[in-house]
C-alpha cells in the first residue's frame, strides 16, 4: 500500500542544497549541486554527490523546469541510500511548507497542466 500523501511528479530540477542555518552537519559545504526528482507538494527525491545524514534540516533552492518558477524550501532529509550505478547519493526530503508562496509555486509548476489543484496540503511538523 502507497504511504505517500500527495501525488509524485516525475521531473528533473536542478537544485542547490545545504544544511538550513543551525543544522549540524560537519565537512558539507556552503552549496551542493543536486537535482529533485520524484516531486510532490510534501517532498522530492534528492540526488547529490555529498550525503546528508538522516535527520539534517536542509534548505534548497529549486528551479522548476515546468513553470521555470524558482523557489526557495527547507525540509528534512527522512532516508539515504547510495547509487552505485550513478556515483550518487538518493536522499528523500520531506518539505517543511511554512510559506504559502512556495506551496503556490510548486502548485503551479506540478499541477499547471490542467491535471487538478489538490484542495488541501498535509502539514508537515519540524523534527
């Protein structure tokens, strides 16, 4: 059975990631590039070079390759797992949405295509 809460788009986005401001993670640097993929309003699958450790407040600048909206969110890395075939590190990010700007503009960009507005965003608590 599915657990995930809101429907999954499945789009590449280039992406800059780093610890969220007081977030402890030692030898990460100021800016990672990364891509999302695997996007919904409540997360997206993260690919990287660098591994933040489970439980790591994150913020990420996104830019969405649909709308071309560019976006700024914190969340919190919930699983890591290395890809040996493409040298990289998945990690799932659960978005914490504290500003409805950027619930809006994820909205746009995954939901422009006439596919539904979801009536309502499941809110996620900071760890």
């Amino acid at each position: 059975m599915e657990k995930r809460k809101e429907r999954r788009f499945r789009q590449w986005n280039k992406t800059s990631v780093k610890p969220a401001s007081g977030a402890q993670n030692a030898g990460i640097p100021a800016g990672v590039d990364a891509y999302t993929y695997d996007i919904s309003l409540g997360g997206a699958k993260l690919y990287a070079d660098i591994e933040f450790a489970v439980g790591t407040a994150v913020r990420m600048h996104v830019e969405m390759v649909r709308s071309r909206d560019s976006i700024g969110i914190d969340g919190v890395v919930r699983w890591t797992r290395r890809n040996s075939d493409y040298n990289v590190f998945e990690m799932g990010v659960e978005f914490f949405h504290v500003i409805p700007k950027t619930a809006l503009a994820l909205m746009h960009n995954l939901y422009e295509q006439g596919t539904g507005i979801p009536t309502r965003i499941s809110r996620v608590s900071k760890p």
